[in-house]
C-alpha cells in the first residue's frame, strides 16, 4: 500500500540521517545565500563579490556579510582589497575585515598569500566550521558564500551544516562548463538546498575597437540548461575587461563603475 | 599487480594549476594528441572526480569501461585510438550524475585508478587534476611516488 511505503521511506530516512550533522542556523545571519558551480574559474568569486556589493548597494539597511569558503584559493581577500589578520574579540571569535560595508571572513586572512594549503578533506571540514561560527558576524541579512569548485567535501560540509535560503549556480556557456553546472545543480538537489537560478557568466566578447560581439565560450549553453533544469537565469555578464580589471584591483565593478554595462 | 599495471610507463607528467577554469583539462588533452603525433605511446588519467571533462573533450563520454585480467581496461581514443584513457566519467550511469564525494572515498578511488587499470607499455602518462591542493592531489601524488614521476606542469592565465 502506497502509505505503508511512505511510512517505511520515512523510518529509512530517519535512519539514514542518524549519522548526519544537524543543520543550526549562524546566530545573528538571517539569510545564507551560496554561490557555486562545480566548474572552476568561470566566475564563482567575482559574482559573490558584486552580488554581496549589489545587496548592500540597493538596501543601505541591509547588513551583507560574504564568506570565502575557498580553503584552497581564496579569492575574496585580493577583489576586497582587504588584508591582515583578524583580531579576536573577547569571546574568542574572529572578527570580519570590512570594506565597502560588507563584513568579509576568508582563509585568506589566515594564511599568507603565496603559502598552499594541502589539507584532506578532515581538516578542511574542521576549518570551514571555524569560519562559520568562530567569526563574530553580528547581526547580517544576507551572508553570501563563496564556494570552491567541485562537489566535494567543503559543499557537503556546508550544505548540511547551516540552513541555506538559496543556491546560485555561476557558469559559462562552455560545454564541458555546463557539464560541471549541472553537476552542481543535481548536488544541492541531493542535499535539499533549493536553487534559485543560474548565472551566465562570460556571455559574450565585444570588442572595445570596432565593437563586433564574439561568443567566446559559446552562446545560449546556460540558457538551454536552465531549461533543461526548469531553472531561471538570474543574470546574463559579459566578457569584459572592466570586471576583471576592477576585481583584480580591489574595487570590484558594483562599487567602482556602477553606470556601466557590465 | 600494484607495481605491475604501472610498470610500463615509462614517465609521469602531472598537470595541475591551484586555480580552476585555467585550461588544465585542454592542455592535458593537446599535449597527450601532441605527443601522440610526435610517435609516442600516451596515455591520460584524468582525477578530477568531481568535473570530469576529458571524456567529453575527446568525445567518448559514452564509452564503457571493461575489465581483463590485470583489471580495468583503458578506453582508447584519438584518430588512432592509440591513447589510452581512464576517467571516472565512463564510470558513471549518466553523464550528468553528480560525484558528491567526501575525501577518503575519492582517496580509495584514485588508489584503484593507480594500481588496477591496465596501462600497458606507455611512454608518457598524462594526469590532469582538479582545482585546489586537496585530497585528489594528495592521493595521486602519494599513489604514484614508487613509479616514476617525471614531474608536474603548472597551467595559469596572466589574471
């Protein structure tokens, strides 16, 4: 009978989820909004960045805090232009570097700027939950995180540790980048974090000479995807030297050329 | 059969990069065809367990994986079908399944990626990793310390 399934679907869940973490929300943090892929490099970092930016810029009552849980490849530091060691309150909790009003914590803060950090998974997960609750957040929100690409253990370790509000999955249009998106996609399907819609990142190329557009990494990839996946296309960027630029400067493009196209 | 599946690889080469998106995965692919054209036996491991993209740069991602005698038997590709593969993309039901993976299960993985498929006499193996400096790394590089790791090229882009 179909409740005698469903009951006994319930009780297996119930099992099954002895063993896990449970989910407790950040104290102070409304709103957790991720930013992921599964692709590398196809603008994870520089959208959380503006998003983070974008949020405070179009609500100045609103308190943005964004995290870097990139252990590998901190990238947060460097487009905030922030720098240097947290100092510790008397609680013991890190406190966020600020720039541009936004509350900003990354291991990159930790560690100095060239020196890797070859850790398996263990350890990882252990300085991911420091980043999470041994940092005095205040009262924020919206907290933007940043994630790393892969589908791996710093995602697990997140998704199941605090309550997610949403999802943002970045790509390109690249083939082999779709790939990666919709593997991310069908990750937070698996750990019931609801994804709010896709980013299209790297769309197009126009040229600052003669202004004729080239679809480097192909056109529509992330559009077809999000048809596939029944999801919405959140934003459509470009390919311009500006965002790169301003991000690698330390003035991400929200806050240093808010009338421009991209 | 440990020191066996890898004793006739002649060199290992480690593509690897910190960074994501910088074309490791690309140049992995150019430089094993390349190598193939220069008359060399080549083959790829490709770890990156999680964004596994060397099946379909090559277009193979449909192929199935077999097993022989020193067990799993490399998918060959290229104009020739003389470079062999291995890549957890064949292993996978759908191409789209994702691998949500925690550490030590992909360490037992690319222990078996190491020890269990049959390479054959190959003179150059090309690895192609993930983003990152994580347990995908770590495993490989500990896997493949008794053979002879030639040595490992680093991919960026001038950002």
């Amino acid at each position: 009978s179909s409740s005698g399934d469903e009951a006994l679907r319930e009780k297996r869940a119930r099992i099954l989820s002895r063993g896990l973490p449970k989910q407790k929300p950040i104290e102070g943090v409304k709103q957790v909004v991720v930013v992921a892929s599964g692709k590398g490099g196809v603008g994870k970092s520089t959208t959380a960045v503006n998003i983070a930016l974008a949020l405070a810029a179009n609500d100045s009552a609103k308190e943005v805090g964004l995290l870097d849980a990139d252990i590998y490849g901190p990238s947060i530091p460097k487009m905030m232009n922030l720098k240097g060691n947290p100092e510790l309150t008397p609680k013991n909790l890190m406190r966020p570097l600020k720039n541009y009003g936004i509350a900003c914590m990354s291991m990159g803060f930790l560690i100095e700027e060239t020196a890797p950090v070859v850790w398996r998974g263990l350890m990882v997960m252990s300085a991911v939950e420091k980043l999470l609750r041994q940092v005095d957040w205040g009262h924020l929100d919206y907290l933007v995180i940043d994630m790393p690409p892969g589908t791996g253990d710093v995602q697990l370790s997140i998704s199941q540790n605090i309550p997610i509000a949403g999802a943002v999955i970045v790509s390109t249009p690249q083939d082999v980048a779709l790939l990666d998106a919709h593997k991310g996609a069908e990750m937070f399907r698996k750990v019931h974090v609801p994804v709010l819609g896709l980013v299209q990142n790297m769309s197009v190329f126009q040229c600052p000479k003669c202004k004729h557009e080239t679809h480097i990494f192909g056109s529509d990839g992330v559009k077809d995807l999000a048809k596939t996946l029944g999801l919405d296309i959140l934003g459509d960027v470009p390919l311009h030297i500006n965002i790169r630029e301003t991000c690698d400067s330390g003035q991400p493009v929200v806050v240093s050329q808010p009338q421009s196209d991209a | 059969a440990e020191r066996a599946n890898l004793a006739g690889v002649r060199h290992i080469v480690l593509v690897l990069s910190g960074k994501g998106g910088v074309g490791k995965s690309t140049l992995s692919t150019e430089l094993a065809l390349a190598l193939r054209h220069a008359g060399k036996r080549v083959g790829i491991l490709d770890v990156d367990l999680c964004g596994p993209s060397i099946p379909r740069m090559l277009r193979v991602q449909d192929s199935a994986v077999h097993q022989c005698d020193s067990g799993w038997v490399p998918v060959f590709v290229g104009q020739d079908k003389a470079i062999a593969l291995m890549s957890i993309g064949f292993l996978l039901e759908r191409p789209d399944d994702a691998v949500v993976w925690r550490g030590p299960k992909k360490n037992a993985l690319i222990k078996q990626f190491v020890s269990d498929v049959a390479w054959g006499e190959l003179d150059f193996l090309i690895v192609d990793t993930p983003p990152g400096t994580s347990d995908e790394h770590i495993s490989t590089v500990e896997a493949l310390r008794p053979h002879q790791l030639l040595g490992a090229v680093l991919v960026t882009t001038p950002q």
